[in-house]
C-alpha cells in the first residue's frame, strides 16, 4: 500500500506527458478533432526536395489543389472530415507513386508519408468517437481534387500533388 501513492503520481505524469506535444509539433483543431503532428519536421523535409520534386513537373498550368474550389473556405465543422480525406489521398495514392532514383529525395518522401500516416490515424481515431461528417460542399472540393489527380498519369499526378504539399500544410495552419 505504500507504493501506491508513488505509482498514482508516475502514472499520473505518464499520462500528461503522453497528451503534451513533443517539441516541434503543433496542436491543429479540425473540427472536433484535436491533432498533433510535427509541422517542423514535414516542413524541413519538404523544403529539402521541393526543388526536386517540382521540377519533375510537366504540367504547370494545372493544380490539384489549387482551384476555384479551393481549400481555403472549408467550414471549420467540415475540417476533420476533409483532412482526413487528404491524408488518406497523400497516404494512399501520392506517396506511393513518389520514387526516383535520388536515395536523399527517397528518404524525405518516406519520412513524410510516416508523419502524414501518423496523423492520419490519429484523425481517424478522433473522427469516429465525434462521428465528424463532410458536408456536401467539402465533399465536393474533395471531388474536384481527385478529379485533378485522376486527369494525368499516376507518376505526373503523384509528384505534381506532393510539389503542392505546401498548398495544404499552409491551409492547416492557418485554419489553425
């Protein structure tokens, strides 16, 4: 019975530490869902190949992300469910399609998919305990995004929508 004060106390800062942010990462509200992920550390690595990745790009003059659909007037009640919505697409079909042969570009893109995949399931978690749902007009914007990827190859899609990545980090944290 002694101890039992001393293991409430260490279970007690356990717990806290575990809710407190590490350094480097950002509490993001979309919606309901309270996030957070390390915006430094997907910045970095994105800065670090965005010159790369850009100039892989054919096709200037059409955006996946960037449209008169933007992302930029989501409700803040729709923002759980269409960033969640994102990071499933850059999860599922953008960094999958993502590889060159520069081992250095390589490495940045799987440590950014790791940091999007860890936020994703985060969000999705925080999604079905406040049953978060899209509206018709997010859904829409989300529509028109996938639309944009699915009119080129796979290969110009996936490395035009990560050359974008800073569209939707800017997005996150000024819906912040």
């Amino acid at each position: 019975m002694r101890g039992s004060p001393l293991f409430l106390c260490f279970f007690s800062m356990t717990c806290w530490m575990n809710l407190m942010p590490t350094a480097g990462d950002k509490i993001f509200l979309f919606g309901a869902c309270r996030v957070s992920m390390s915006m430094t550390e997907i910045r970095a690595g994105f800065t670090a190949i965005k010159a790369n990745i850009q100039s892989r790009d054919p096709i200037r003059t059409l955006s996946i992300l960037s449209h008169p659909h933007s992302l930029h007037k989501v409700k803040s009640s729709d923002r759980c469910c269409i960033t969640y919505q994102l990071f499933t697409f850059y999860v599922d079909k953008v960094f999958k399609h993502c590889r060159t042969e520069d081992s250095f570009v390589n490495r940045k893109i799987s440590s950014i998919a790791n940091s999007f995949l860890s936020t994703r399931r985060k969000l999705g978690q925080c999604r079905e305990q406040n049953n978060c749902v899209c509206g018709e007009e997010s859904m829409e914007k989300f529509k028109q995004i996938l639309a944009n990827y699915e009119g080129l190859n796979v290969t110009s899609a996936a490395m035009k929508s990560l050359g974008e990545l800073d569209i939707l980090l800017d997005w996150m944290e000024k819906s912040r």
